[in-house]
C-alpha cells in the first residue's frame, strides 16, 4: 500500500499552456512547428493551448521541460504546470456540450 500512495506523489503531469501569436505567416509557422513538437514529445491536446503529458517521475519530468523550453518560438507567452498524480487525479472534469442554452 504504502508503494502505491509513493507513486502517486512520485509519478509527474505537465502542462504546457501557451499564447502565441498568429498574426503572420512567420509567427503561424512557429506556433504549428511548437504544437507538433509537444506531440512529438508524447503532450496531448487538453484543449486548444492546453496540453498535458505523464511522466513517470521527477526526472524524467525534467527531461521533457527541458524538451519544451528548446521547442518554444522566439514570441509569445507559455507556462509549465507539473502536478503529482495524486493531485491530477482529483481533477474535476465539467462537460457541457449543449451550447445553446
């Protein structure tokens, strides 16, 4: 028992969210060549400028931030979130599709 709650603080989320500029041809071109660089790094659209990856620890979390900072265009703003799995666990997930009322 003990191992599995350990693992619940040592196991890592990332999320990478980002506001970048699409005003021109140049800066549209950074901004696809950066989100295919996070799903080429294993990140999955969360939403739109919201993406989020596992990583198995604290270190290997590391290696991914790092893979993220390289990847960043020369303009624009973006964050990185880590959480433990325990925490991403207690996420609250609110669907509404109905958008007409």
């Amino acid at each position: 028992m003990s191992e599995v709650r350990l693992n619940a603080y040592r196991i890592m989320w990332l999320f990478v969210f980002f506001d970048l500029p699409t005003n021109t041809k140049t800066e549209r071109r950074h901004a696809v060549q950066f989100r295919k660089a996070l799903e080429k790094d294993g990140f999955t659209m969360m939403q739109y400028s919201v993406y989020v990856r596992h990583c198995a620890s604290k270190e290997n979390m590391q290696v991914h931030i790092k893979r993220v900072r390289r990847s960043m265009p020369p303009t624009g703003f973006t964050s990185i979130l880590a959480v433990t799995d325990k925490q991403y666990g207690d996420t609250h997930w609110l669907i509404n599709w109905d958008y007409t009322n």
